[in-house]
C-alpha cells in the first residue's frame, strides 16, 4: 500500500491559510520545518479522506507545541464535518491533559480533519509534531443493533465493506440481506429415507411452499411414518387455516394436517407420494419430519447350492431384494456351462426370482506343467487334479537333480492353479548331474602310451568328427546340457603365416563337423553313441593362434543329448587345479606309432609348475602364458598327442567327490618327449566367459 501513502495532494492558500489534502490510506503528518522550530503566525490544516467503508486513526509520536490556557496561543485540532474531536497544545514532558501523548484518535467515518495553527511568536522554538495516520477497516456486521440487523442470517465483514449470506436450504433475495426458503423440487428415490421441514427441530421457515416427491417403481408400496414430534400452526375453531400439510398417493389425498397430535403411520397404497408443505408469514412452530419405507411383492425362500451359500441371509424377500450366490473355498459358481466367482438373482414384482440357483463345481487346475527331464507323480491312483488334490515332481535320475532342492509337493490351489509352500506357481528345475561317472576307475598304472578306457568311465567326452570322411579331429567336453568345450584351434582352418587375427571366414563352417558323445569305438559305430549337429559356435575373444593363448572355445548343439550311463556332464572347476596333482587326459588321439587308437585312450599325469615347463620351452623360444597349465613326466612317454586337442584334462574334488574340467588340450612339441610336458588351456582362467555365454554354474 505504499502507493497509497499519498495518492492526491492539493495545496493552495486561502487568507494566509494553506489546506492540505491526503487521500492516502495511511500517512504522515509534520509541522513547517519539523524538525526544527515552527514559524510564526502560520496555519495549515490537513484534510484527510479515505474510502467509504474505513475510518481513520490519529496518533503523535512526537508533540510540542507553546503551552496555553484552553490552547489560546499555539495548538493541534482534530475535528470532522460537523464537530471538533479535540485540541492539543503543550509538551508530552509536562502535565498537562491538553498534549495527546499515547490517545489514539478515531473518526467517525471516513473523513477527518488536522489544523495546527501558530501566533505571532515562538520564542522558545517549540518544534511542533509529528503524527501518523492510517485507514482502519469497519465491521459494519458488529456495530449493527437487533433492531437494524444488517442480514437476515449471516453477515460477512472483509476490509472495505460486508455482504450477506444464508443458512443451507435458503436462497438470498435480490436485496442482498434477507433470505428465502427454496423447497419446491425435493425427489427421493431410495427405498428408505427421512423427510422433514426445513430447520427441523427449530421453526420452520414462513411465506413458504415445499414440495417433497418419493417416486419408486412399480411394485412397490411406500409407507409413511411420522414422528412424534409433530408441531404445525393451528386454529382452534377452522381446521388447518394457516400452515398444513397435504399428501398425494395415485388417486388417494390425506390431510390437511396440522397442529400438535402427529398423523402416526399412514400406508399410501402407491408407489408415487406428493407431500406439500405451506407456511404463512407468522408463527414459530418447530415443524414435523416423517420417516419412510416400502414394501414389495414376497419371493419364496432360497437353500443354498451344496458346498455354497447365499447372502444376505434374510427371513424374507421382498421386490427389488437381490441375492448374491457364492462358493465354498474351492468350488465355483457354475451357470450354463461358464464357471465364475459369484452370481447375482433379484425378486421380481411378479414374486418369482430372476434365475435359478447355480450349482458349486469344484475348482479343476488341469492337468500340471511338465517338468524337462522329469516326471509328475499323483497323491491318488485316479491322478485327480482337483481342489486340494497333490502331486509330487521328480527328476529323471540319477542324472538330473532338481533346483532348487526343495520339497517338490504342489497342491490345487482353490484358484485353480498348482502351488507349492516354497516356490508358488514357478516349477523346479531338473539340472544335470555333472562328473559322476556311472563306471568305476581303476587308476592306470601310472594319447602317447596310455592304456585304454573303461567304456563309460569319462562320460563327458565328445569326438568332433569331419561331416564327409568321418575321421574324428579333436576332441571336447560335455558342460549343462547342450555345451562343449574344446581348443580355439579345432574351429578354424589352418592360417598363413603372417596371419595374427582369427577372421570369422577362418571359422569352420557349422555343416563341416558334427559332434558325438557316449563314443567310444575311434571309427565303429557305438550303440551308445548320439550324434548332434552344431548350432553356435565361440571363439575365446582373448584367443591368439600363433601362441594359443585362451585356446578354448565353445559350441552349442542344435538339440540337447539324452543323458545316460555313457553321456553326463563334466563339472566347471571351483579352484585351480595345483602343481603336483594329478589329472587324467583323455582322447582318441594318434599314438606313438602315429596311428589313431582303436578305443578311448587315456592316461594320468601330474600337473608341472608353470617355471619348470617354461624352461624346457624356452631354448624352443615357445612362450607360456597365465592362461596355460603344463603336465605330463620329465622322461616322457605320457602324453596327449595329435587328435587329442580340445579334449578333456579332468581331476577329481576329494572334498565334493566328483569329477572336474581343469584344462583342455591345446599344444605341446612332439608326443610324449623328455623334458617337453604338453600344454593345456586353463579353464578356470576361462570361467567367467563360460558362464556368460553358457550360463552353466556347475
């Protein structure tokens, strides 16, 4: 508002008097050179006039004027239109009642009036005032007296003025104060409800006419019910002459009603009732309220469905009543032929209900999933698959064994599906069982001049054989279902020298090769063996020919083996296989006399420390990377040899007492030769890339 502060100032002089004009709402009022000492002989009066609405309030925070008697020589005066408020002269230090001191001065309205006037002298240089002034808001709805009330009900003050509004149920009249009452469009449709006068218990209002509908549809009776409170003005000699109540029910009219003896229950026999209610310009009568309900044509008792029930559960049923049918915790509602959760029927006006009761099914979750490489076993020789019904899953064993190990019981859930305590809907998993044999081992005495296999005893092991001739060429491992790991090298075609970087057309064309598992026979056929075409294959992407370092590769079969006695997974490694220990190295591999085996060879061997191999490599300028293990014997004479590559170095866990893959055939300088052990790649330096494209844990 400090815009306001002083919005039109006019000054001008009318013998010798100079008039100021503040319409501002708030402002500040000084004597001539205020600070210092006021002239003499000077008169300035200070007009100020705020909006309508507001008054204005006066106040000094600094007064000193020359003291006389009555405020003859020098003073300050307040006054309005037509009368003075008051005269200060003096100083607030003195005594005296003529200075203001803290008095606050009010107008009566929204103009008021400040004159300071001055005689010919000053000689003690008073140096006059210093006062305030501000508009101050109007309640006009408190300062209005019973007998002027400013609005009939509510009376609503904001700064600047105030308006009027009414009690809910009333509508304020176009002068803006009083209020009427607007009844005359009242419709209830519920079954049930509660009608009275407006203000009921308290008078009801006059001059009114209020017209209250109960319409229902056909079938149904309304009743009505008033209270005992009943109070409608009244002549003791003419009946109803002033306020009354009229009832219309189809062709029946009761009333008018009035006075203080309630009409009780009154049955209009219809479905649609007109009540009008007339109050003259007189009285104080609290009013009347009434209560009503219907009634409708009876339907016959319901029983509930077998393994069901019915709600709500009433002694009788009327028109419009509905029931709602439902079922039993396994079981569901089941109405032509469709099966749902609940199902609705209503009375009718005729008697009859809208539909049958439905009968309760019990809940069926259909036959269960199957379980790959596992089986479904009922609780019952019937193999129900109904509410509450059980089955057990198991896997194909031994195997497979199933993940999580839990217990693999699932019941019918009233929903209508298969659930298990521990994993829900979700099934189990039958995994492969990795680096158990099916065939015992007996050690060799301690594929260059190794012994022949025991059919069966290295499960794993794959032969990856040339599509035309059949001729096998490297060898490789079983890992989960459907994976083989074997040599980088095996996969591609023989490189250029100069070429350092494996191309993908090196690669071996997938239809060039095809991978056998459960072989044993190097070029007989095996009743046990499985044939399998190549979906995918992955190429270590750390893998360098020219030194093989990461000469690991993976292939993917295009379908998944039939896992038996002669086909299981080998395990991945868990730790690193260690110097000293021994390991077997299987194959299919020439032998010293450069020729393939008839059989499976294998051979078992101790790992070598990594520096004792790098010394017998050095003279060769052969280097050994991290990513390489070394094994075999110092004099020679066990070793893998050409056509073992990619094939399995595998060590037994004392502690988990199954086999392990520790390392693939890779290189090595001649079969077998004093002081040059054969290389494998280290698998366990590969696992991380393994489980990543695999997703085989074990």
């Amino acid at each position: 508002m400090r815009d306001q502060l002083l919005l039109t100032t006019f000054l001008w002089l009318f013998c010798g008097a100079e008039i100021i004009t503040l319409t501002g709402m708030f402002g500040e009022i000084r004597t001539p050179n205020f600070p210092d000492s006021y002239p003499s002989d000077t008169e300035v009066t200070w007009n100020i006039s705020v909006p309508e609405g507001f008054r204005i309030r006066l106040y000094f925070i600094h007064f000193d004027l020359e003291p006389s008697y009555l405020c003859e020589y020098d003073y300050a005066k307040v006054e309005t239109d037509d009368q003075v408020i008051a005269t200060f002269c003096g100083k607030e230090s003195t005594d005296t009642e003529q200075a203001p001191g803290q008095q606050v001065t009010e107008s009566p309205g929204s103009f008021l009036s400040l004159t300071f006037r001055s005689d010919f002298s000053n000689e003690e240089r008073f140096t006059g005032f210093d006062a305030h002034y501000s508009a101050v808001d109007v309640d006009e709805c408190a300062e209005k007296s019973d007998e002027d009330l400013v609005c009939d009900h509510y009376c609503h003050n904001y700064i600047g003025g105030f308006y009027c509004s009414c009690r809910f149920g009333y509508l304020l009249h176009t002068d803006n104060r009083t209020c009427k009452v607007e009844c005359s469009d009242n419709l209830f449709t519920q079954r049930s409800g509660i009608i009275s006068s407006a203000d009921f218990p308290n008078p009801y209002p006059k001059s009114s006419d209020c017209l209250y509908r109960i319409e229902l549809e056909e079938g149904f009776v309304i009743n009505l019910h008033f209270d005992d409170n009943f109070d409608i003005e009244d002549h003791p000699e003419v009946s109803c002459p002033y306020d009354y109540i009229k009832i219309k029910a189809g062709r029946r009219e009761f009333g008018p009603l009035c006075g203080v003896k309630p009409p009780g229950r009154i049955e209009t026999g219809s479905n649609s009732v007109h009540i009008l209610f007339h109050s003259d310009n007189s009285g104080e009568n609290s009013g009347w309220r009434l209560s009503y309900t219907v009634t409708g044509t009876e339907c016959p008792d319901l029983q509930p469905p077998v393994n069901g029930k019915i709600e709500p559960v009433q002694s009788k049923y009327t028109f419009k009543d509905q029931v709602v049918i439902s079922c039993n915790p396994g079981y569901n509602v089941l109405k032509d032929n469709m099966e749902m959760e609940t199902f609705q029927i209503e009375c009718r006006k005729d008697g009859t209900w809208s539909n049958k009761i439905p009968n309760c099914k019990i809940v069926d979750c259909k036959p269960p999933k199957e379980l790959e490489n596992g089986f479904v076993t009922f609780s019952t020789i019937q193999n129900l698959t109904t509410y509450q019904s059980t089955l057990q899953y198991s896997c194909r064993e031994p195997y497979y064994t199933m993940v999580p190990n839990i217990t693999s019981v699932y019941s019918c859930d009233a929903s209508g599906v298969w659930i298990n305590k521990e994993m829900g809907v979700k099934l189990p998993t039958c995994q492969p069982v990795c680096g158990i044999p099916h065939f015992s081992r007996s050690f060799l005495a301690r594929i260059s001049r190794g012994n022949a296999a025991k059919r069966g005893i290295s499960p794993w092991i794959a032969m990856l054989s040339d599509s035309e001739s059949g001729r096998p060429f490297c060898g490789g491992s079983l890992i989960g279902n459907k994976w083989i790991v074997t040599a980088a090298h095996c996969l591609h075609d023989e490189l250029d020298s100069g070429v350092t970087e494996l191309q993908s057309s090196h690669i071996r064309k997938h239809s060039t090769f095809k991978i056998i598992l459960g072989k044993h026979r190097t070029f007989l056929k095996d009743d046990t063996e499985q044939s399998f075409q190549i979906k995918n294959v992955f190429i270590h992407p750390d893998y360098k020919a020219p030194t093989f370092q990461y000469d690991i590769a993976l292939v993917e079969l295009s379908e998944k083996p039939f896992l038996n006695d002669y086909v299981t997974p080998v395990c991945l490694p868990l730790e690193q296989v260690q110097t000293g220990e021994f390991v077997i190295v299987s194959g299919w591999g020439k032998q010293f006399l450069a020729r393939a085996p008839e059989v499976l060879m294998e051979i078992e061997i101790p790992v070598v420390d990594a520096a004792v191999c790098k010394a017998g490599y050095k003279k060769l300028n052969r280097i050994l990377t991290e990513d390489m293990i070394c094994a075999g014997e110092k004099e020679g004479g066990k070793d893998a040899c050409s056509g073992d590559s990619g094939g399995p170095m595998v060590t037994l866990s004392r502690q988990r007492k199954h086999w392990f893959l520790a390392g693939t055939v890779s290189w090595g300088v001649g079969c077998g030769e004093n002081d040059k052990y054969g290389v494998y790649s280290n698998v366990y330096k590969s696992l991380a890339w393994i489980r990543g494209i695999t997703d085989v844990q074990k």
